[in-house]
C-alpha cells in the first residue's frame, strides 16, 4: 500500500488546481464542457481523500470485534469512489450536457477555455504519468489488464484509472469546444459534456467491477495458493493436501486454511510439530500470508489428532 500514497497525493494537488481553474474557466465563458470537467476535478479530488482515509484506516490494529484488523477498509472506500464517479460524475455531466443540447447558449472567449484545457491537459498528464509509473512498479511481469484484475490493492490502479478517464474527458472537451466555435454551433459543446459523463460512467463501472470481488472476499493469486499447496505437500507426515481457502483481509494480509490428511499412526505430538512448522514455512515463502490455520486429518484413531480446543493448528 505504500505504493499507493504518492500517486494519491499528486493526483489529489493536482485536481485540486484544476478544478478551480475549469470553474473559473466555465464561469466566464458559460461552457457546459468546462463545467462538467470541474466537477470531474472536484469528484476526482474528493475521492483521493476517501482513498487516503481508506488506506489510514486499514491501518488500524485488531480487536475483539475485528480479529483479521481492518484491511478491507480500502477495498470498501475504493468501491465507494467507483459508485461517487457513477452518481455524481457522470450523471451531473450528463445531465448537464442535455441541457445544453436543448437549450444551447452561445460561448463567449473561447480562448479561456483552450488556455485551461491545454495546462489541465499538462498537469494531468504529468500525474496521470507518475501514477503509471508506481503502477508499472507493482506490476511486475503481469500486463496492465491482469495487474488490475489479480491486483489486490485498488487504491493505486483506481488513480491510474481516473486520469486516464480524465485525459480522455479533457480532449472530449477540447473537442467539443472547438467544434462549437469551428460551427458556430454550441450543440457541440453539450454533446461533449454527455460524452464526458459517459467516459466517467464507464470508468465508474469497471471500477466497481473490479473492487467488488475484492470486498467480498477474493482469494489470493494462484501462483500463492499454488506455493502453500506445495509447501503443506512437503510438511513432515502429511500424506494429502485436501483443501487450501485463502482469502485477501487487505492487500498485504491474506488468510489461508488448510485441510490435510496425516499418514496412518502420526502421533499427535508429531502432527503438532509439523504444523508449526509449516506454519513458519508459509509465513517466510509468502509475506502477505499472515494468519493460517491448518485442520489435521489423521488417518487413525480419533486420540492421535490435536485437541482442537487448545488450537495448536492456529498460526
């Protein structure tokens, strides 16, 4: 997750900036385009701060109520984000670009419009590069399309997905600007704020997609679950692996539970020592793996097999 922070923090200043230039920008020159770009700013900068608090609030250690801690909190506040960018982004734009295609009004200095189109362009560039880059970073040998649907940490690819959409909201605008002054026509410019609003409502929905499996409960990657079957394969009396649950807590906490199958006459002791260490073994192949718990099935009388009372199978 600490990745994610800085591509946050720029995105945040930058939309920031932007947002009260498009404003001032809209409010001279009555653009529906411009105004639909500043409340994009200003929906992208409130949900950086959501993502912030999300990530602040993973952090928190756990409790009693919360025995696996608070990790998912950054899969909820990035889910909330997406349905922000759906409700408020793209429908405000939408319905803002209708209006305008109904009742057009003329455009006055258009030149304002393409001075704050070209710098949001600059400034959104720039942090829509940085944000790739710390995603390029995290991705390792996976392509884009797979680091975001095997990425277990959303806060980052979130931001790389709202500049994206912002870069490509802003030349829809800069279009929209220059075919009403190209025609003299302001329709032009209404259609831009709808096809903004539909940029920001696909994006919303991809989004979504991706954070929801993770909120209710996505396993871990293969490659990892693929590690702790082989590990569990190796432990010390273990004649089968049955089953291997994982489940990602956070993006650097995964839960795993085993259920393997001893050879016949293991003593109890024995079964107790092979799954602490294998408890260790996990825990030191894969950092992210940070609580496992092991069901022993011993292949021989009910008295050989761990009193689960005393939870020695609890990592």
């Amino acid at each position: 997750m600490a990745e994610s922070k800085p591509a946050i923090y720029a995105a945040m200043g930058g939309n920031t900036l932007i947002a009260i230039t498009k404003f001032v920008a809209a409010a001279m020159t009555g653009s529906s385009a411009m105004l639909s770009e500043g409340i994009h700013s200003v929906v992208d900068t409130g949900n950086q701060v959501l993502l912030l608090l999300g990530l602040k609030r993973a952090k928190q250690p756990a409790s009693a109520q919360f025995p696996f801690g608070h990790g998912k909190e950054v899969y909820f506040w990035s889910f909330v984000v997406a349905l922000l960018i759906f409700a408020i982004g793209a429908g405000v734009s939408i319905y803002e670009g209708i209006h305008h295609i109904l009742a057009p009004e003329p455009m006055e200095s258009p030149l304002i419009n393409y001075v704050v189109l070209g710098l949001s362009i600059l400034f959104e560039g720039a942090s829509w590069a940085f944000a790739l880059n710390q995603f390029r970073k995290t991705k390792g040998k996976w392509s884009y399309v797979q680091a975001v649907r095997r990425g277990k940490d959303p806060a980052l690819f979130v931001v790389v997905f709202e500049d994206s959409a912002a870069l490509l909201g802003l030349l829809a605008a800069l279009a929209g600007v220059a075919l009403s002054q190209w025609t003299g026509n302001p329709v032009f410019d209404g259609i831009a704020s709808v096809l903004i609003g539909l940029i920001l409502g696909g994006t919303a929905i991809w989004l979504a997609v991706e954070t929801k499996g993770l909120l209710i409960g996505e396993s871990a990657n293969p490659s990892v679950v693929e590690s702790i079957r082989g590990l569990a394969g190796e432990a010390e009396g273990v004649e089968r692996v049955n089953e291997v649950l994982t489940m990602h807590m956070g993006p650097d906490f995964v839960l795993a539970i085993l259920s393997v199958r001893f050879a016949r006459g293991t003593p109890a002791e024995r079964i107790e020592r092979s799954i602490a260490a294998l408890d260790v073994r996990i825990k030191q192949q894969q950092e992210t793996v940070k609580r496992v718990f092991v069901e022993a099935e011993a292949r021989a009388d009910v008295d050989s097999r761990p009193n689960h009372g005393d939870d020695p199978t609890a990592g």
